[in-house]
C-alpha cells in the first residue's frame, strides 16, 4: 500500500489536520527525525497546502523512500536523507542551511515533532551517531521555529538513551519557557 508505515494511524498528520480543523491554527509544520522517513505522514500531507512536512532520516535505510527531489504539490515537502555515521554536527549544519530557511518561509502557527530517538549511537536499529544530549540542540531549534511546540514520541528503541533523550528534550522546553515566564 503506497504511503503506508507500517502504523495503523498517521498521529502526526492527525493531529495537524485536527489543528486546522478547529480554525484556530492556519499553518501546520511537521518535522520528523525519527531515524526512517515519515512515509506515512508526508504521503497524508504533501496535498494540503497549509501543512509544510520536513523529514530528516538515515538513507539508505528503511523504509528506502523519502528522496530529497521530493518537494510536495505545494513546494510543502523537505526530505534531507543523512548518511549512516552522522552526528550532531551535521545535523546542526542541516538546520542551519535547509530546516529553519524552509520553516522560516512557511512560518507555521504550531510545530508537530514526530520525535523518535533511535538516531542514538545506543540504539542499534540505525547507525547515526547522536548522544542523548543532542536531542536538546535539536529542541532548541525547534523552539526557533515556533514556540507552540506537540511532540509525538515515535521510535528509540534502547531504553537507556530514549529516557535521557527524552530527558533532554523536555529540559530544554522548560529552560526556554522558564526564562520567558
């Protein structure tokens, strides 16, 4: 079945398309960096012209789609395939160069993370090479792109590292919006 995951439901497509729907929020981003491409979800949203979808994941890897030619109906689709081996540094620099320019252009009202933690070096279903600790850069940059912020827990497999991944991520919301209050 063409844009099927492997999940009975797409939540962070759900949960966007539910965000439009209240008339409330008018632009939704998604970004996934999960270590697999978010098949799933950039098939439920590359037709809707108000939900912009950025998908970082190890190439080649499963589930071996998500081309960086890729680019949606609506120019609403980033796919940055990461080679096995990379650490924080490269995603640092794929933020910096193609991840805040194309949520920056699209400004979205919420940003929908689907945050899977199996990008650790811990976990042995990938061969990226991030430490528990650079969830919270990754945060950071979230943040940068929008304060309203909906993280889905997607994948990370390697109990340890997920739970200080996790850890990171939510310290890094609470410094930002303590230091807001």
């Amino acid at each position: 079945m063409k844009g099927w995951d492997g999940s009975i439901f797409c939540n962070a497509a759900i949960a966007a398309l539910y965000a439009l729907a209240t008339g409330q929020i008018k632009r939704v981003g998604i970004l996934d960096w999960d270590v697999h491409h978010g098949n799933g979800t950039q098939a439920a949203v590359e037709n809707v012209p108000n939900i912009a979808f950025c998908s970082i994941h190890q190439s080649p890897g499963y589930p071996h789609t998500g081309k960086s030619d890729e680019h949606g109906k609506f120019n609403n689709v980033l796919n940055l395939p990461i080679a096995p081996g990379s650490l924080i540094q490269d995603y640092c620099q794929l933020f910096e160069q193609k991840v805040l320019p194309f949520f920056k252009d699209f400004q979205p009202d919420i940003l929908i993370v689907s945050a899977g933690y199996d990008a650790n070096q811990a976990d042995l279903l990938s061969k990226i090479n991030l430490q528990p600790q650079d969830y919270a850069m990754l945060t950071d940059y979230c943040l940068k792109i929008s304060p309203r912020i909906l993280f889905g827990l997607e994948g990370g497999y390697e109990l340890d590292s997920l739970s200080l991944s996790v850890l990171e991520t939510v310290k890094q919301c609470l410094k930002f919006f303590v230091k807001d209050a």
